[in-house]
C-alpha cells in the first residue's frame, strides 16, 4: 500500500456512525438539510476510498429507527435525498465494482424509494470489488427482535433442537447481515462516545476508533487515520497474551 498507509494491514470489513450533519451545517449557517446533502456526498467519496484501499465491505448507519422522532421537515428532507442519492450511487456503484446491500425494515419507506432501494441491490448484485452495506431504518434492538421473531416462526413450521441448534453461528445467519463478516474496524464522526444501537450483536470485537471530524469532512485522511489507529491496535478477542 503506497503512502502513509504503505505496510499497514487494511481492515477487511469497515462499520462508520455517521455523525455531525446537523451540526456541520449550523456552524456554517445554513439549513440542516445542507449538512445531510454533503453527508451524502460524503458517502460517495467514502465509497470510492474504500474501494480504492481495498477494503473488502463498507458498512454505513445511514437512517435510523429512532431518526423518525426528528422534526418532519428534517425526515422529509432526508427522504427527497434518499430519492437522489440512490440514484446517484447506484452509477458510483457500477463505476467501482460494489455490491450494495440494505439492512434495516424497508417498510416504512414510501414506495419508490423502496422500488429505489431494489433497483440499487438487484443491478449490482453480481459486483464483487466491494460490498457497501447501507443501514436505513435500522436500529441493532430491532434487528434482533425481527430476528428472534423469525426463529420462532421458523421453530413453529419445523421443530428443531434447541440446544444443538441455537449456535452463534445460527443467530449471526438471521440477522439482516447473514453472509457478512462482522467489523473489524468501527468509526464514529464527531466525538461522540456511544454505539447508538448499531449492529450490536456484530460489533462484539470491533476496534471502535472516535474521530472528533463531523461527517461531511470525512476525508481520505480521516480514513487513512483510522486505519493507522486500527494498526496499533492489539486484537485479543477476549482473549489474554500468552
């Protein structure tokens, strides 16, 4: 790997909390609407980075379950941007090679954004540079209760033993990310030190790594930053050096 990063190990799986629209756009003035289109932006370029880096999934908290409390004007706002910006990464897609995925309860959503959603994972599907995963109306409580929910339906229609079955493996592959390695790496944008109910079961043993940045000035640099923290980390997974 060229440049600062040249000897590093490049962390397969990438989870970011996107933080700090609201906030970039008041401290320059202008509407929070503002500050979520250049997190969008950010989004592409982060995307683009990634791929670039070689790193293999890219997972973004982009909505949720709780963001439905904020101001109408504000939900609607983010609407019309899902609106453009599925569009718009759907060609950012195909230009590098990533597979995109959505986890999350889509039913909320009004129905061409959900037809928008659709059209972005079907024509990408078959991408294997990367896999961009993107959490919209996703929250990690939730994600476990439609899960548990599902097991028992599933227990119901075909009974099976409970002990030898229910392994960590079993739970992990009814989750909305089955298929998906959890983090390595976990990036949260403006200082916050809280996990916000994303991907709790997943982030077991992620290096969680807090940049003061709100997201819209989430650069290459940012990226590279995280990545040389994410190096000096010792990885232990419970457990103790020998």
């Amino acid at each position: 790997m060229p440049g600062r990063l040249e000897g590093t190990v490049i962390p397969d799986h990438i989870a970011i909390i996107l933080d700090g629209n609201g906030r970039w756009a008041e401290r320059r003035n202008l509407p929070r609407a503002m500050g979520h289109k250049a997190g969008c932006e950010a989004v592409e370029q982060t995307v683009r980075n990634c791929a670039k880096l070689g790193v293999k999934y890219l997972t973004v908290y982009g909505f949720s379950t709780e963001n439905w409390k904020r101001s109408e004007e504000e939900v609607s706002a983010l609407m019309n941007l899902f609106r453009i910006y599925l569009k718009k990464l759907l060609r950012v897609a195909r230009e590098e090679g990533c597979c995109c995925r959505m986890i999350g309860d889509e039913r909320r959503f009004a129905p061409d954004i959900r037809k928008g959603i659709d059209t972005l994972v079907s024509e990408t599907r078959e991408l294997r540079n990367m896999t961009f995963t993107i959490a919209i109306n996703y929250g990690g409580r939730d994600e476990l209760r439609r899960s548990v929910a599902g097991i028992l339906r599933e227990y119901q229609e075909h009974p099976f033993d409970i002990e030898e079955t229910v392994t960590e493996n079993f739970i992990s592959s009814h989750l909305d990310t089955a298929g998906i390695p959890d983090p390595d790496l976990l990036i949260r944008t403006s200082g916050e030190l809280r996990i916000s109910n994303f991907l709790l079961w997943q982030i077991a043993y992620s290096e969680i790594y807090v940049t003061d940045l709100l997201w819209p000035d989430f650069d290459m640099t940012a990226l590279e930053d995280a990545i040389l923290a994410y190096n000096k980390r010792d990885r232990r997974f419970g457990g103790r050096k020998a």
